[in-house]
C-alpha cells in the first residue's frame, strides 16, 4: 500500500523552527520525486519545495533562505527543515509525490502548523 505519512507540526513563535518530517511506505522511494505543499485558510494549496531523487532542491520564492528540503532514502524519508517561521507560514503541511506506474498523485493526511505568538 503507497502512502505517505507525516509529522512535526506544532505551535511554534514567530523565528522559531520546526522540522517536518514525512516517511514513505509501499513504492520505491530512492526513485521518485519528493514535494512539500502548504494550504493554509481559505487558499489554495500551494508546492512549497521539491527533493528529486537525485538530490537536487528548489524552493518557493516566498521560502528561500529560510527554509530546507532534505531526504533520507535508507529511511524512505523526506524532511522540511523550516526556521526564522512567519505567521504567514500557517498552513497545514503535505507531503507528496507522483507514481507514474498507474497510481498517479499520493499524498499524506498533512501536519499542521501554526506560527503564533
């Protein structure tokens, strides 16, 4: 069974950090691109960042600099290292890829996170 599970959310302050974390099960990991999207209220879902499986990384503009996408393919897990965290970051985190052998989309039940003080 292909899913994705995650974890880390939390109430964190303003320039505080959190790392998400989000552990695969059921495909072959190593082999597949690996996304982070956000939704927060009342908009839409948008792709945060992007780990291929070769390692390579890109970011939302609105993230840069402040936040980091890493995976451990021996753990079959993608991580969002997120610091200097703005309210604006409030969303509810998903953790995502594409199988293209007949599965198509896969996404996780989301983690969410809040950036209050």
């Amino acid at each position: 069974q292909v899913q994705l599970v995650e974890s880390g959310g939390g109430l964190v302050q303003p320039g505080g950090s959190l790392r998400l974390s989000c552990t695969a099960s059921g495909f072959t990991f190593s082999r597949y691109t690996m996304n982070w999207y956000r939704q927060a209220p009342g908009k839409e879902r948008e792709l945060v960042a992007k780990i291929t499986a070769g390692g390579s990384t890109n970011y939302a503009d609105s993230v840069k600099g402040r936040f980091t996408v890493s995976r451990d393919n021996a753990k079959k897990m993608v991580y969002l290292q997120m610091n200097s965290l703005k309210s604006e970051d409030t969303a509810v985190y998903f953790c995502n890829t594409y199988i293209s052998t007949g599965v198509g989309p896969v996404w996780g039940q989301g983690t969410q996170v809040t950036v209050s003080s």
